[in-house]
C-alpha cells in the first residue's frame, strides 16, 4: 500500500509543532535514570520541586539529580550569594549545571547553586507578604431570634532580616436583642533574625472582653526565638520571653504584672495540600503570683477552594486561672465559616 505524501505545508507544520511541544518543558534526569518534565518551580536545601501535567508538583532530592534543563528564563542563586537572573541552565560535565544568563556562560558545581526561583527573604532582596481574612456570620428569625458575627484576620511580611504580622479578632453576638458577647483582640509582634532559625522579637496585644470584665488588657514584652521548620509544607515557631501585664477591669480588681512569655505558630499541610492544619497559642504566667496564668489558644483546619478562597473549621479557647468573681475560665467557641488567603 502506498501512503499518500502530505501537503507541503502540512509537512512542515506538523514538525514545527511537535517540536515546539516536547521543547516546551524544562527536563530533569535523576541518578536512577528517570527522566521528569514540567516547570522548575524553585530549589532550597536539598530540594528541587519541578511542576508536572501528569502528578502535580513533584518533589526531588538535589543530589539526585544528574542533569537539568531548563526552557524558560529562571533565577539562580549561589552559595557565594551571586545573583543571577534571567538564567537558563543546561547539562554540563558531571556533578555542575551550564549557567547562561545576560553576564554570559560557566559550569557551576551542582552543590554551589543554593537557589532557584529564590523567595525575597532567602535571596536577601525585597519584602514577601501574606494574608488571610475569615468571616463566620448568622443571623437567625421565628421562634428564636439571634444575631452572631466573627471575624480575624492576619497579614505578616518577611525579608532576610526581619519578620513582622499584625492580627485581629473580632467577636460580636446577641440574643433576643441582648447581647451576649462583645470581645476584640489586636496583637503585633516584630521578628529580627539573628540567623535563619533563631530571632530576637517584640510584641504587643491589646484585648477588651467585656463579658469577662476586661476593659482593657495590655501586653508588650520581648524574647528569643526559634523557627524550627518553614518550607511550603511545614512552619513551626517557638518564643519565650519577659512580658508586662496591665489589666483593667470594669467591676474586679485591676492587675499588674511581670510574667514569663511564650507562643507557638505551627502550621502543617496534609493530603497532598487540600487542608492546612494550624495552631497559635499565647502565654503569659505572672512572675509575682502564680494564680495569675491566661492562655490563649487558636486550633484549626482550612481547606482551599478556589482563587484563594477557602472553608475553615476553628476552636478558639481562652483560659485563665484567676477570672474575674463570677466569671468561666474557659472560654470557647468553634467557628465554621469561609475566608480568603493571599
């Protein structure tokens, strides 16, 4: 049987596209002899996470990888802290990566390349920043009647140097037209790195509960700290310091106080990044009285939807030792509701 030739054009087209597909996608080759395709989304440590059609974002050891090759144009930094942007690598001599960029062409050792596609605080220029802001609303009519509003919020930036986040809650409700909670929380805190896992920070709160009988409690106090983790999937914080307490009260007696400090931040993402599991807590336990001892807590779960939106199911619980004459102490509230990260 004879196969009819393609129109002239047809032949050349087809190549052209076939050509321009397989050379659309930076290529790694690992020790074993595995061959991945896709977008080189970053490189720290020992870690190479490549973009792929067929699994997702694949994560890679570095010293696993024998080659790369890269399409598109990335950003490169060495341990010596060279940058170099709009960089394209490609297979070299064993154990080094052919660097191209604007300034020209040269093997690097694999083990030099500290980044790729760093973020500003591990390439030492800029400033990143994030947020989230949750709502939780009801408003119910018939035979009951009852009105709930709750919101925080969160927005944290971080450069090479410095941390900083500022947070706020805000708790309303009523019942039949009386209301049953009146509550805000304000809280800052200032991170200089001594390194990149241990920091000196400052921080201040500002809290008014009036079912409570807080006016208006004020924290500010310093310390030492440690990130023990922070990579996409895991961060995790911890901080100890001195604070100073001041609390007015509307009916009990206002307090004082020196008190030791502490907090964690941790945050963990599970079944391949579809929920995020976090929790915050705040500590201050007085230096003068031992009955004197508030723990804040915030434990949770958020599910990303779309376009940044997200469900969340969260326990607040906030406990002290010594309430005010008549007053719980524990208080908690578990909220259901939909927010938005950025």
């Amino acid at each position: 049987m004879r196969l009819r030739r393609l129109p002239h054009c047809l032949s050349i087209l087809i190549p052209a596209l076939l050509g321009a597909t397989s050379a659309s996608a930076d290529e790694v080759l690992l020790a074993n002899g595995d061959r991945l395709s896709g977008r080189i989304v970053s490189k720290a440590d020992n870690e190479l996470i490549i973009a792929t059609e067929y699994a997702g974002e694949v994560k890679l050891r570095w010293d696993q990888v024998t080659s790369v090759r890269t399409d598109e144009a990335l950003t490169v930094m060495t341990r010596d802290g060279d940058l170099l942007n709009k960089a394209q690598l490609s297979p070299s001599a064993p154990d080094k990566v052919e660097v191209s960029s604007a300034t020209g062409s040269a093997p690097v050792a694999r083990d030099d390349i500290a980044y790729i596609n760093p973020t500003p605080e591990q390439s030492g220029n800029g400033v990143s920043y994030n947020g989230r802001v949750n709502l939780s609303a009801a408003m119910v009519r018939g035979n009951s009647e009852n009105d709930r509003v709750y919101g925080d919020a969160g927005l944290n930036a971080r450069a090479k140097g410095y941390a900083w986040g500022l947070g706020m809650k805000v708790d309303r409700r009523k019942d039949r037209g009386v209301r049953t909670a009146q509550q805000w929380l304000f809280d800052g805190n200032y991170d200089h790195f001594v390194d990149d896992d241990n920091f000196i920070y400052a921080r201040l709160s500002l809290e008014q509960d009036k079912f409570k009988d807080i006016q208006l409690r004020t924290t500010t106090g310093a310390g030492y700290g440690w990130q023990l983790y922070n990579d996409d999937t895991t961060r995790l914080s911890l901080r100890a310091g001195l604070d100073h307490v001041n609390l007015d009260r509307d009916v009990g007696m206002d307090e004082d106080y020196p008190a030791a400090g502490w907090g964690v931040r941790a945050s963990h993402w599970v079944f391949n990044r579809r929920a995020e599991l976090f929790h915050d807590q705040d500590g201050f336990w007085s230096l003068s009285d031992d009955d004197f001892l508030t723990i804040r807590t915030k434990t949770g779960v958020r599910l990303p939807i779309a376009g940044g939106i997200t469900a969340s199911a969260q326990l607040n619980a906030d406990w002290e030792r010594t309430p005010a004459p008549g007053r719980k102490a524990t208080d908690s509230t578990l909220l259901l509701g939909l927010g938005y990260v950025w």
